[in-house]
C-alpha cells in the first residue's frame, strides 16, 4: 500500500514464479487454495513514492469506506488514494465472490525507511499472533490502538463477511535486497502455517533467513509509544537509528518547530522516520516475557 516500498511486490512476483515451475523438479508438490497478488497503490508505486495525496495505509475507516462504496460526493475530486481504495475494495470482493473460500489470510508487506530488524504487526486475534510467529521474527502486539485507519484496521472477518485474519511483515530497509528475500520467505512460511503447501516442500533456507536477521531481538513486543508528525512540525529524526535500537528516558531522539524530542521511557525504537513522507516519527516498543 506504500508505493515506495517495493521490495513486497518483487516478493510475490518471485514467489509465484516459484510455485510455476515447482511441479516440474518436484512432481508431487500440491497447492491448495488460491493465491492472489495486490499492487496496493498503483499510482504511488509508478512514481516511487509512499503516496499520492494521502498516505493510503491511513485511510481505512469505515466512515470513509462507507462514503467512497456509496459514491458520495464527487469522485473526480477524490484523493488519487480513495480511487486505489474503490479499485481494492472491488477487486477483493469480486475474488471472494468467485472462489467461495472458507476463510482469508491477507498479509501487507511492507518495507521501513531505516535499516535493522525485521518484524511482524499482528492484530490481537490468537490466529494472527500465531502466523507473526511462524515467521521466526519479533512479533509486535497493540499498533492498532497506536495509529488509526490502516489495511489491518478494516480487512478483518466482520468488515469481509468471512473468517478473516490480517498480519503486516516489515522484511527490512526499502532498498536493501535481502528485504526482497524476507518477503519471500515469510509468504512462503504464511502458505505453509495455513496448510496451502506441505512443510516438506519448504526448504529450510527460508526459515534460516528469518531466524538470522532475528536473532537476540524480542520473540514478542509491545508498542508503548507513538510520535505522530503533523503539518508543520519540521520534524527531523536525529540520523543513526535503526529498527530495534535501544533508548533510554531522556535520550534526544529527533527535533521539530518546538525543540529537542526526547524519549519518555527505556525501550526499543521502532521505525525512525528517514523519508520526506509520512506522518509517524518514530515508535518505541518494550519486549514482553
């Protein structure tokens, strides 16, 4: 859904490559269920950026779900990301529709702005914390009480009429090409937790790569706290963090319009703003038992 992070797309083209020619060299391999992949926001990724008008993965209220499936108002003065929205919101029920599946497992692959750890965001459902850690990488519970509007706010079983569970995979930085190979594996590990491919047609490079960009980070995190970034703010991200860093109360993390950003408590940082786009400036985490 972020047009600049495309390390999620070449991840599904390989993959699906991958399941083409797997019945040639393995003759009993089976794929049950059907996979589908989504380019999130077509016109921010032709331009390489995060968004359009309005950052996509802050738009999925029901408020403007309702208004934009009922047409109201005039389309044509619709933010470009409302349009991607109607194409998305059509395009999966259309699927729905024609398959009849017992249930939909949506993962949204993204890419960070700063290097480090990889991680997943899980809802707080038993069966989504259960696929973040399939992944053999830290699992971040409570984002959805920390940011509003997001692909896994909406995409959930009461929104599609259907058991439904929602995961986000973070594989890495935007331009480092092992995030291309997270991607990979953690769709790999999803088929095989939900029983779409046997275990013993996945080879164990794919749990490796997970498990050793992971290693000595929290198997399981909470976010503690988020720094929003409003119009205006001149926010700047002090350089050198990374994903998973640790900071201590009162270490100046950033700066704005109105001084010195410090942060409130000990913990791990979390995806320190390093674009021009985006209205998060950083999170902290604090590992759980």
């Amino acid at each position: 859904v972020h047009g600049n992070e495309q390390a999620g797309i070449k991840a599904i083209d390989l993959v699906m490559k991958m399941l083409e020619v797997e019945p040639i060299t393995n003759p009993d391999f089976t794929f049950k269920g059907k996979m589908i992949g989504l380019i999130g926001n077509r016109t921010a990724y032709s331009l390489g950026r995060r968004y359009v008008d309005v950052d996509l993965n802050r738009q999925w209220t029901r408020d403007n779900v309702k208004m934009i499936l009922q047409g109201k108002g005039d389309s044509e003065e619709w933010p470009v990301e409302w349009m991607e929205m109607r194409a998305i919101l059509d395009l999966i029920r259309d699927i729905i529709a024609e398959n009849q599946p017992e249930m939909v497992y949506l993962i949204d692959l993204h890419t960070t702005s700063a290097a480090g750890g990889i991680f997943s965001i899980c809802t707080d459902d038993d069966e989504s914390i259960a696929l973040g850690q399939s992944f053999h990488a830290p699992v971040i519970k409570g984002f959805l009480k920390g940011i509003k509007g997001t692909f896994m706010h909406y995409f959930n079983s009461e929104n599609l009429g259907l058991p439904t569970t929602m995961i986000t995979f973070e594989s890495g930085q935007h331009k480092e090409p092992l995030s291309v190979n997270r991607a990979i594996a953690a769709v790999i590990n999803v088929l095989k937790h939900i029983g779409c491919i046997r275990p013993e047609d996945v080879e164990n490079q794919h749990i490796k790569l997970l498990k050793d960009y992971s290693d000595g980070l929290p198997s399981l995190a909470e976010l503690r706290i988020h720094h929003p970034i409003r119009p205006g703010d001149g926010f700047q991200m002090l350089p050198g963090f990374k994903n998973f860093d640790r900071v201590s109360a009162g270490q100046k993390l950033a700066e704005d319009h109105l001084g010195p950003i410090m942060s409130p408590l000990d913990g791990l940082i979390l995806m320190p703003l390093y674009q021009k786009q985006g209205a998060d400036g950083f999170f902290i985490i604090e590992p759980l038992p």
